[in-house]
C-alpha cells in the first residue's frame, strides 16, 4: 500500500498536463489537495484518506489538470491589487465605521 503512495518521476514524464515537469506536478497536487481539504472542512465530503494522498491518486490517474494564467490575467490582478488600500491601523476605524453604516448598526 505504501508503493500507491508515491508519485515517481516517470509518473510526472508521463502525465501530459503537467508537461514532465515536477513543479507543475506539484502544483497540481496541492491545489487539489486545498480543494479536498476545503470540502471536507466545510461538511460536502467525509475523508478516508489523507488529501494530499487523494490528490496523488488523481495525479496518477490522469484525472487532473492545470489552468494557465494569460500575462493579461496577472496585469488585471495586479491592477486591481494596486488600487484596493491596504488595511492599516489608520484606516480601519474608517472601515468599521462604514460597514456599520451599510449595515445599520
């Protein structure tokens, strides 16, 4: 049982969507893994087994995949990052305050 949970490097040659690349791998599997994990904690799944070991069976089976992101996506982040302030000790009684008013409190 402890041979199934391994990932080998000839698993990651083989897999197509992460390209042989062991980073790529990587992230899948642990993307996944924050996916399961986020399920279960939220109640819509019951664990057997450990997520990251979930996560390599997929991985292994073929049954994941990665998004890439455009350079257009990351600018767009980035801009919206850079106009969104920052919460600092200044600014938070300015927020609480208005939530309070958006909420009637």
């Amino acid at each position: 049982m402890a041979e199934e949970q391994r990932v080998y490097l000839d698993d990651i040659y083989a897999n197509e969507q992460c390209q042989g690349s062991v980073f790529r791998a990587v992230v899948m599997m642990a993307q996944e893994a924050r996916f399961v994990n986020k399920q279960a904690t939220q109640g819509y799944i019951t664990l057997t087994k450990k997520p990251t070991t979930i996560a390599m069976y997929k991985f292994k089976e073929g049954k994941l995949s990665i998004s890439e992101k455009k350079a257009g996506d990351q600018f767009e982040n980035e801009a919206v990052a850079a106009a969104e302030p920052e919460m600092t000790s200044e600014n938070v009684a300015q927020v609480s305050a208005a939530a309070d008013d958006a909420f009637g409190v």
